[in-house]
C-alpha cells in the first residue's frame, strides 16, 4: 500500500479497478491539462456534442464539452495536474495485477499519484480499504472513476462530498451505463441482465441506488462522461467529452508494421456469453482465412482455453502486459487487426490513426450463444460493431471484408 496522502487532500481522486481504466484517466488528465481556451487555442481534441435528438456526434477537432440543452459550448475545464492522486482497486487476478502495475509506472511517470490498495486482499480488505479512503472522499473535490457498475465504486459514491463527477471508459459499458442513467434504471451490467438478484444483490439496492443518483446532475452536481464510445440518448444535464487518445498518440509510436494480421481475442466465453467450441472454430477460421500470426488474449481468458486455442490454430499466443493500445501503438503490429465484439473495434483506430494498420471485426452469430446468455446479448454484441467507425466487417463464412462500416455522426 502507498503512503497515505498529505491532509489537505487531492484536488481529484481517481478510482480504478483495471488497466483501460488507468489508461482513460492517463487520457482524461491529458485532455484536461491541454483543455483549450474559449477562443479554441491549445491541443484540441474531438468534440463530442448532442442532437435535437440526444444522440452524441464528432463534429471536428474543436475541443469542447457542452449540456444538452444549450445553444452554445460552455468550456469551464479545470487541470487535472497537480492534484490527481490515482487509487487502484487491485483485482486478485494475476494478470490484470501485472498490468495495473506497469500502468502505475506511467501514471508516476506522469508526474501522478498513485495509491495502490489490496482491496480484496481477504475479507477484512474491504473495510479497511474503505475506512482509510474516506477522509479523502469527504475531502475531494472531484471523483474520476472508471466502472460505475462496481460495488465499491459505488459505496465510496455513497461517502464522497464531491460534486464533481467523471466517469471514463470501461470498455464498452460505458454505453450500458449511459442507456441505463437515461432510462432510470438500476445499474445492472449487460450480460447479468437476465439473471435473478441474489440476497447479496438485494441487500445492496440501497448502495446502488443511491450512487446512481449521485450520477444524475442536479444542483450544483456535475457529471462529465469521458468516451471514446459512441454514446446515444445522452441524460439530461450530463456533458460528454470526446477521448481522440492523444496522451497514446503523443506518448508512443509510431509502431513497426509487420506484414500480416494479429487478432484480439475476448472473454465472452469466460463470461459464459460464448460456446467455447463455437469461439476456437471461429478464431481457426479467421486465422486460416485472413494469415493470422499472432493471438493477444483478454486478461480474463483462461490458460485452458488458451492452450487449447494454441494447440488447434498454431497462433502464438501473447499475454500483453499493457493495454492493447499501448501494445498495438508501440509495434511492432499486423497490418490487419482482427477482433469479436469488443471495446478496441473503437478504440484501435483512433491510437492508430495516421498509420496504415486496418480493424476488422467478425460479429458474433446467434448459434454461438450459449443457452444462458442474455437475451440481449445478440443485440447489444451487434450494436457494438454496428456503431465502429473506420473498420471493416469480416465473417467466417468468407474469407474477404464484407464492407467497411461508415463513420457516424
């Protein structure tokens, strides 16, 4: 565990549970310590803005972060350096621990604070992560978090003061929990939906309650949503800026592009969403037919699964100890990048921008499903490579693209 934090407290505090996470805060600093004046000078970034209709677009390079509602942008961006003191919520898992901890050394790179807590390091872990950190909750003027899903995010919502909230990426949940924020909903994740609250769930509807309101702006509360994702039917109030990956781009690259493709692989099996045997018959089709060479597998996936996925295609299988945009940044990099469904069909081609790197994504059939699935799984799956921009759409049944999908907005 870190030293504990001076008395006065940091100016924004940062929750993080995985290594995107860290990554979209790294981001969210950037952007804010290089945020423009009202006249547009400095380092833009995307601007993402609202429709008549409440859905989120890219309009140009224009910084700027504005309330659905307005007629005209209100920028009243404060810098993040200097007060950014980051807490990692560590996983038991291994392997995200690994990353997160090479993370770390960026973000003190950065010139940040970090503050690693073992925060289920046993059972007494939790109350003991959470009374140290709440002097600092009360005192904070400003939480960035990046899983508003998570039970301790949401606890520590329920004791902070702060009336300035930022919610960064968390892949594609994000756009789940805008969805859910707009309609009103409890804060469920995607793949859970169709599955009965336990006890444990129920005694903690309080909790989750609670902190969702404290994610609905009201008063003199602001909540800021720091996305790559596209984002529709943006709630009332909430201002959404645009994440173009510049602290990526300006930190690393450009990569070595190597001839070939690499594929990313996912955890949809793992979170029983996938058959395993439909998920290694697709990954050997897609190898075959596109010259895959390299397979860089989710934190999440099992070393079962991945000796087997080995054995059956002859992929090298890469254990990444950085997020994939920094791996995929830094090179050396396939030309083509193959992906399922996931968070880096959006996020790849904005860290590879400028370079001749290709995303292509396979969507997920229906009989891949698993009996217990949720029912929105397919539509949800869909949505997420429907809504990618500059990628193409590759199948299992043909050996070429299909199409490439238009930018949106």
């Amino acid at each position: 565990m870190s030293p504990r934090a001076g008395t006065t407290g940091p100016q924004t505090l940062a929750f993080v549970e995985s290594p995107v996470q860290l990554l979209n805060v790294l981001e969210w600093a950037h952007a804010h310590t290089h945020a423009p004046s009202p006249e547009g000078a400095g380092g833009p970034a995307p601007a993402v803005s609202t429709s008549k209709k409440g859905k989120a677009r890219v309009p140009g390079q224009a910084s700027r972060r504005w309330r659905r509602g307005q007629s005209r942008p209100e920028i009243h961006r404060e810098p993040a350096a200097g007060g950014l003191t980051l807490v990692v919520l560590s996983p038991v898992d291994p392997m995200t621990r690994g990353q997160l901890r090479r993370m770390a050394e960026l973000a003190r790179e950065e010139g940040h604070e970090v503050r690693w807590e073992d925060a289920r390091d046993g059972t007494s872990a939790p109350f003991r992560t959470i009374g140290g950190l709440a002097p600092l909750l009360r005192r904070t003027r400003r939480i960035v978090m990046g899983d508003p899903f998570s039970r301790y995010v949401q606890v520590l919502l329920n004791i902070t003061k702060a009336r300035d909230l930022v919610v960064v990426d968390d892949g594609t949940a994000t756009m789940e929990f805008v969805s859910q924020l707009a309609r009103g909903e409890r804060l469920v994740r995607w793949h859970r939906k169709s599955q009965r609250p336990g006890a444990r769930d129920l005694l903690f509807i309080p909790v989750s309650s609670k902190a969702r309101r404290r994610l609905t702006p009201g008063g003199r509360r602001r909540v800021e949503i720091f996305s790559s994702m596209p984002i529709e039917d943006i709630p009332q109030g909430v201002e959404v800026t645009y994440n173009d990956f510049a602290w990526t781009r300006s930190r690393f690259g450009p990569p070595h592009i190597s001839d070939g493709a690499d594929m990313v692989g996912t955890s949809l099996v793992e979170t029983g969403v996938v058959d395993a045997d439909r998920y290694r018959d697709a990954v050997r089709t897609l190898a075959t037919a596109h010259g895959v060479k390299r397979y860089f597998a989710h934190r999440r996936e099992s070393a079962e699964k991945l000796h087997d996925l080995a054995a059956c295609t002859g992929l090298e299988v890469v254990r990444p100890d950085l997020p994939l945009e920094l791996i995929a940044r830094r090179g050396p990099i396939g030309r083509t990048i193959l992906s399922f469904p996931s968070t880096v069909v959006h996020t790849l081609p904005l860290a590879l921008a400028g370079t001749d790197v290709k995303v292509a994504v396979c969507d997920i059939d229906p009989a891949w499903l698993t009996a217990s699935a949720s029912p929105r799984a397919q539509g949800f799956l869909s949505g997420v490579t429907g809504s990618a921009r500059d990628v193409q759409r590759v199948s299992t049944t043909s050996d070429q693209p299909v199409k490439e999908a238009k930018a949106t907005g």
